[in-house]
C-alpha cells in the first residue's frame, strides 16, 4: 500500500472516529443522592434491585410545562361560572348518552353490584378523559420524577408515588414504566387513577388476572365503583340540591364539605332544600358563583365521597351535574 493511499485510509478512519463519537449519545447525569436513596427504598421494599430503578429513573425528563400546570390547576383558579362550561358541554352530555348507551349492560351490572350510580361512574369517566379519548400526553415517569425531585410543595406525595408505581408489578400495569402516559401529575388510565390508587382499589373485573385501566372496560368501571364505595359512598344516598335561602338565613363561615349538620338544621338556620330530602340526613352548605350570581347547595355524604376523587368542590359538582344530564337523556325515548 502505497504511502499516499495509507494516509487517505487514515484520514477516512479518523472521520468515521469523529463522527461516531459525535452521534454516541450524551451519558445521563449521575444520580443525586435523593434519588440513590429513593432506589434503595424501593429495593428494600420489595421493588425492583436499586440498580435498576436508577436506570428507569436515568430515562425520566424533568418537564418544566408539568411544574407549570401543577402550579395552576383550573379548580384552584375559576370560579363555577367558569369552571362549568369547561366541563359540562352539549357534546359532553351526548358523547355520554351514547356511550352509556352502548355499554349499558355493563355499566349496570357494576352499578348494581356496587351500588353505584351508573351515571356516575360514566360521569367520572366524561369528566376525566372524554370517556377514554384524552387519557394523557405526559410519561407518567416523566411526570412523576418531576413532581417527587422538583417540586418541594409536595415532594414527599409524589416520591410516594413514584415509589408505588415501581411496586405494582406486571399484574397492575398494561405497559412498561417508561411507556406509560397520563396526566402532568402521573393520573393514569380512564380513570385517571394514581399509582396507589391502583394498588388500593383498582380490580380485575374481567378475570385476565390483570388490571386494564386502559382497554378494559369491566376493570375500568369497577375500579372508579370500588373506589367510591371505599370512601364512603351510600348506596340510593342523595348527592346534592338546591336550596333557597331565607332572607335571615344565618350566615355559616366555610362549613367545609364534611356533612355534620342534619339536613332539619340547615333548615332551621334558613336554608330549605327545593327537593325532598330526610330532614335527619347530614348535611352541610355549599356555595357557588354562578354565571347568574351565588348558587347554594345542600351537599352530602355521597357529594363528600366524589370530593375524595378530586378534593375540588367544582369538580364534584361537575360529575354531579353531568351524571344528571347523562342519566335524563338516557332515559329519554
């Protein structure tokens, strides 16, 4: 080989050195300390080896967009004249006739079985993601990491988590960790149900020996039932009405969502529900601003139940008033 041509060939090889070392792909940074220790944790709980969760953990991305939307959720920022139309659309209403319509055996067999309302559990579902069309853009890992490292306000909630979603195993989960995708705060699912939520009160309705909440609609709607009969849903109880305020209605400071009062004492202090209701049902007062002035309500157990799916007022109020809607235009011929 010639000199000249010896020199070419080294050249050549020397730019394919380059370039092969400009495409290798940047190394993650190292792992910080909170996080070795997260991953020993979950090792020593019965998860993954540490090893391991420090690689899945390498793949996470902090999102600044996710720290943005924890920041300002639309229940901490709206009044219900605003918060309403968000959630409670024409097509809202029909996509969830429809839907309950065409899954209507099922649904009523959870409800029976539950003892919970059929529009509610559907209501749940409109509400959350449009019944299964918008379940979430994020990597639940992604979301996750961020909120348990990044986010002081609520680091230990998340890291909890996070921690769970390395627990629950192939039984509770219908992809791998790093393909899982939902909220900006890690809500997965239909349902939007968090990590320990699944492991808590999801269930395998059809009998696959896993929990679906993505593609099966049996485990779907038992799971959002059995949370509601977990935290306190009474079956045939009421949820909320209307009330008319006296003009000496006695004027009650944040009463708090819990039903303590007998629904025969906010009667007694000026405020008569417009439906009937047992005078001896706890109760309790809510108020709204609505787009034609205050709203009040009588709200109950079942209405403190939807709150621990969202502790939002607005929010249980949305499920309510759309399970209404759902459960009139299904009955309509």
């Amino acid at each position: 080989m010639s000199l000249i041509l010896r020199a070419a060939c080294a050249a050549v090889l020397a730019v394919c050195a380059a370039t092969a070392v400009a495409r290798a792909p940047t190394p993650p940074p190292p792992a910080s300390q909170a996080e070795r220790d997260f991953a020993a944790e979950v090792e020593r709980d019965g998860g993954p080896a540490a090893d391991a969760v420090l690689q899945t953990l390498a793949k996470a991305k902090l999102q600044q967009s996710i720290l943005d939307a924890i920041a300002r959720p639309a229940e901490a920022t709206k009044t219900w004249a605003q918060y309403r139309p968000i959630f409670i659309t024409q097509k809202r209403i029909d996509d969830g006739i429809a839907f309950y319509r065409d899954n209507r055996e099922l649904i009523d067999r959870i409800a029976t079985q539950y003892g919970v309302p059929a529009e509610i559990i559907v209501a749940i579902m409109g509400v959350e993601t449009g019944y299964g069309k918008i379940t979430g853009k994020y990597r639940v890992l992604d979301a996750l990491t961020t909120l348990a490292f990044h986010y002081p306000p609520r680091e230990r909630f998340f890291r909890g988590e996070l921690k769970q979603l390395f627990l629950l195993g192939d039984a509770h989960l219908a992809f791998p960790i790093d393909e899982l995708r939902g909220s900006y705060a890690g809500a997965m699912g239909w349902g939007q149900f968090m990590p320990t939520s699944i492991a808590k009160w999801a269930r395998d309705e059809d009998g696959d020996g896993r929990i679906d909440l993505w593609a099966s609609l049996p485990d779907i709607s038992a799971s959002i039932a059995n949370y509601f009969v977990e935290h306190g849903w009474s079956k045939d109880g009421p949820v909320a009405v209307r009330a008319q305020p006296a003009a000496d209605a006695k004027p009650l400071a944040d009463p708090g969502l819990n039903p303590v009062y007998p629904l025969q004492q906010m009667e007694a202090w000026g405020y008569a529900p417009i439906e009937h209701v047992d005078a001896a049902t706890p109760s309790t007062l809510l108020t709204l601003e609505g787009d034609k002035g205050v709203e009040y309500w009588l709200v109950f157990g079942n209405f403190r139940a939807i709150t621990r799916y969202n502790k939002s007022p607005l929010y249980a109020m949305a499920v309510f008033q759309l399970a209404q809607e759902i459960a009139a235009g299904a009955a309509a011929p």
